[in-house]
C-alpha cells in the first residue's frame, strides 16, 4: 500500500511556484553583476561595477539610514504594542478586548498607501498637528515634520504596529498564569511579577515581534518614499528611483541583494543575540 | 483584597497609557475622515467648509475603479491558486517526509524576511528575459509569492487540531485514500482553509511594493492607482477613498469578530 497517497500531487505545484521564486531570485543576482548600458533596457557583460558603486558615501549612507530608520522603528513599535497586547490578553472586559483587538488590527488590512496618506494629512505643513500646535501656540510657525526621518519613524511604527501587537498577543496569552499567581501569593508586587515573570517569558514574541517589525520596515516603499518625499533616502526607494526613473535595472539588483543580505544579517544577529534570553524564558 | 494606593497609581498610569496609545493608533483614521468632507481642494486642517464632492470623484475616477477590478481580479486568482497550493503543501510536510521537504518551506517561506521590492524586482526581471511579459498571470504569480506562507500557516495550524482518529476509522471502515481526503480531511480543514483564503485576499488586495514593481499601467491595482494618484494630485480625493476603505475593513472585520473570533484566527486568545 502506497504510505503517502497524493504526495505528488500535493508537492508538485507548490515545486513549480517555488522554481518561479528561485528563477526570479537567480534573475535579481545575475542582473547585478551585469553591466549598465544607458539609455536601454539591455544588460552588458559581467561586472563588479555595481558592487563597488555602492562603497559611494551616497549609497553608504542610504544603508546606515535604512538600519538606522528600522531599528528606531522597531524599537518604538515593541515600546507601544507591548502595553496594547497586554490589556488585549489581560482584561476582562470583552468590549474592551474587542475594541483593542479591532483598533489594533484593521490597519493591518488597510495597506501601506492608505496608513501613509493619512499621516501626510496629519504631519504635513497645514496638517493637524502643525495647525494643534500653532493653534495652542507652542509654535509659531509650522514644524516641518514631513520630510524628515522623525516623520517617516512615526509613520512607520503605526504601519507596523498592529503585526507586532499580534504577535506579543500570541505570546502573552500562552503563558501560563499560574506562574504570576504562585509569584503574587509569595508577596511579589506587580512590577515586580511583570520584571521577573512576564516579561521573560514573553521574551520569544518579543523577538519575533522586534524581527519581523524590523523585516516589514526594511520593505516599506511608500512610507519612505511618501512621507521622506525623496529626501529620506533608503534603500528601498533607491532601488524604485535606480529601476524607473534612470532603468539601470543592474544597479537596483545589486542594491536589493546588498538590501536583502543586510535584512538577513540583522535578524539572524537579532535571533542570536535574543537566544540567552530565550534559554532563560524557557528554564526560569 | 485591599489594594495598596501604590497598585491603585500603577492601575490608572497603565490605563491613561494605553487610552494614549489607542489614541496615537487612532488619530490618523479620525483626521483623515474629518479632512474628507472638506470642500477646499488644498489639504487643510481644520476644513473652512464641508462637502461630498471627493467622495463623489474617489467613485467617478476612473484608475480607482479600473485598478479597483483588477485589483479584485488579482486577489481572487491569487488567493484561490495559494490556497490550494499552499494547503496541498502543507499537508504533505504535516504528514511525510520526502526529499528536498525543508528546502522547499524555507523558499516557500521566504517571502516573509526578502523585502517586497527584491521579490517585485527579480519577478520583473525574470518576465523582461523570458519574455512573458507584464500581465495579469505575472501580478497574480507574485501575489500567489507573497501570501503563500500565510496560507501555509493557517493550514498547518488546522491540521495539528486536526483529529487523525476520524481518518483511521474512516480507513478501518474501507475508504479509499482520495475518500478519505474528500469526506473526511478536507470538510474538516475548511474553516482553516476559509480563514486562510480570507487571509490571503485582504493581503493581496492591498499588496503594494511587489505590485507596483510587476504591473503596468493595464494592471495595476486601487493600491498602485492611490500611490499614482497621491503623487499627481494634492486633494482629498484620496481621503474619501481612504475612509470607504477604513469604514469597509472595520465593518467586516466587526463581523469576522462576532461571528469568527478574530482572536481565535490570531491565535491571540488567552487560555
């Protein structure tokens, strides 16, 4: 008797997407070490132009900025969904949990292009802070806060807020309670039990949390390219600015792969870094 | 028990907290619905005078409801193609082992950690040199990418509650292993498999990066028109389509929760 019925069947199309995938990764490696010819979309012969090109203080730069852009994020986001997924698998009151739940995940189904809109409406010059401000005179005159990396952060914490407040909840609301009570019945205060208890063992979605927050900014085109309006460079908008504004298609593969290995390198270093912490999560 | 006014402070600190938090994750949809109803077309904050007239032109304009259907087209193909391909997927790794089996998830699941743009990029590449060219089957192939581990996941996680004793009877009584799957596995995976389509369509819907690397001005997406439309014009045209937009996913996603528990979806419930 055949032990694996339908196992062909069942791999094959997910094979033939997976080649698709690898074809089109292989395209964006061949491309980048191919030569630029201006003016067409042809591509010349092999090459470490590219690689070289972006050793440049202005493609150097658009690199530390884009880390730069995501770790503050990251850090920002975790800081703000933490207390949200908190009260989300701590409350009692099921309005409450629903309220959270819903405020804190429709955004996560409105697109990148609609979250970034609204907050050029917010920040922009005759925007609703700008006219609060004036309005409560802190200000004189308009803050610039769009095109700015403050302005660009702040933005993208809220895009990425609601993937981050999922995956805290997730991990708060498998922890054993019974942990937090032995911890109360032996006198331990709340902040206390939240320092010793909580927090170390939510510690896996914490990393989760802060990795994939940092792999979503990493990818985040329009905020960027909205709200910096040019004047923010990150590697993402390089890349759109390099493919359909000067067609060096070459050049944009090198900067995505360069992009791509940094995106990996920080969250393989983010899961070594966390995993001290997750042995301790896992003994204590 | 008696609460210390220590534990007291530390209550109320937490709630003003989280009501600003909220607040922060609210603010941008109030501001936009209020700038909507403007009549002026400068974005000004707050509006002189109200009206309607941008919600008319968010319906009138015709690369919204062109990018609207494609975008529908899009999303329908995508979501259908990933879910079956995606569940058939996981099943086989939930239940064998074959050659190449994590080599095969781990491409499959990459599309979560390579930015967008790479995967837009290299699809885009790869049509211009075997000539496919920019249409729908190439906006759909990467958006089947995109969603696939989410459709994975959903299936995976319905298939470790799944009960095999009902298959072994199923088994026991005589049933062949296409019956089995008909009768007995599938029925039980659809909800999983209805969440993970939902997934997938509200995902692709509103992709973007990918998108607008793979597209053309033929197939572009309500995403990709809203980005060309915020980049031409300065009006709120897009603040209306941005409210329908809010008021639609809030609705359904009140209803998911009433009917669904969306906590349940998200495995955020507590235990």
């Amino acid at each position: 008797m055949n032990t694996r019925p339908f196992l062909g069947w069942f791999v094959s199309p997910a094979g033939l997407v997976a080649a698709g995938l690898i074809a089109a990764m292989l395209a964006v490696f061949q491309y980048s070490v191919r030569a630029y010819i201006p003016g067409t979309l042809e591509v010349g012969g092999f090459t470490w132009a590219n690689f070289e090109a972006m050793l440049r203080p202005l493609y150097a730069l658009a690199f530390w900025n884009t880390v730069l852009i995501c770790f503050e994020t990251a850090v920002f986001t975790l800081l703000l969904a933490y207390p949200l997924a908190y009260t989300l698998t701590r409350t009692n009151s099921s309005a409450l949990r629903s309220f959270i739940l819903i405020v804190s995940v429709t955004p996560l189904f409105l697109g990148e292009v609609v979250r970034t809109y609204s907050w050029m409406i917010v920040l922009g010059n005759n925007g609703f802070l700008n006219t609060l401000l004036l309005k409560l005179g802190l200000v004189d005159r308009p803050l610039r806060m769009m095109f700015t990396s403050g302005g660009v952060i702040a933005a993208l914490v809220h895009v990425t807020m609601p993937i981050m407040v999922i995956m805290l909840a997730a991990a708060l609301s498998h922890i054993d309670r019974n942990y937090e009570k032995a911890a109360e019945s032996l006198g331990a205060g709340p902040i206390r039990i939240f320092m010793t208890i909580t927090l170390p063992l939510s510690m896996p979605g914490i990393v989760a949390g802060f990795s994939t927050a940092f792999a979503w900014t990493f990818s985040a085109f329009a905020t960027p390219q909205l709200i910096g309006g040019g004047r923010v460079a990150t590697v993402s908008t390089l890349i759109y600015q390099l493919g359909f504004s000067s067609f060096n298609f070459p050049f944009a593969a090198s900067l995505s792969i360069i992009g791509l290995a940094l995106s990996l390198a920080v969250i393989a270093l983010l899961k070594k870094a966390a995993s001290p912490l997750e042995r301790m999560a896992g003994t204590t | 028990m008696k609460r210390s006014p220590a534990t007291i402070a530390l209550r109320w600190s937490g709630r003003i907290i989280v009501a600003a938090i909220l607040l922060f994750v609210l603010l941008p949809g109030v501001v936009v619905a209020i700038s909507a109803f403007n009549d002026r077309a400068i974005l000004q904050f707050p509006p002189q005078s109200w009206s309607l007239r941008w919600f008319y032109r968010a319906f009138s304009y015709s690369d919204f409801a062109k990018g609207f259907w494609n975008g529908l087209t899009v999303t329908v193909w995508a979501s259908s193609i990933a879910v079956v391909v995606g569940s058939a997927f996981a099943f086989a790794i939930h239940r064998y082992k074959f050659a190449l089996r994590d080599f095969l998830e781990g491409i499959l699941l990459s599309p979560l950690i390579i930015p967008h743009y790479t995967v837009g990029l290299g699809i885009l590449i790869l049509a211009s040199q075997t000539g496919i060219g920019r249409g729908f089957p190439l906006v759909i192939f990467a958006h089947v990418v995109m969603v696939l581990p989410f459709v994975m996941r959903s299936t995976y996680i319905s298939l470790e509650n799944l009960d095999t004793r009902l298959e072994l009877a199923a088994s026991s009584l005589g049933a062949t292993p296409l019956r089995i799957l008909f009768t007995v596995t599938i029925p039980l995976l659809i909800p999983g498999l209805l969440s993970g389509w939902l997934f997938a369509a509200i995902l692709s819907f509103n992709e973007f990066t990918a998108t607008l690397f793979v597209s053309s001005q033929a197939t572009q997406t309500l995403p990709v028109a809203m980005y060309n439309y915020v980049r031409e014009f300065a009006d709120p045209t897009l603040a209306a389509l941005s409210v329908i937009y809010i008021v639609v996913t809030a609705t359904l996603l009140t209803i998911a929760n009433s009917f669904l528990g969306l906590g349940k979806i998200l495995n955020v419930d507590a235990h």
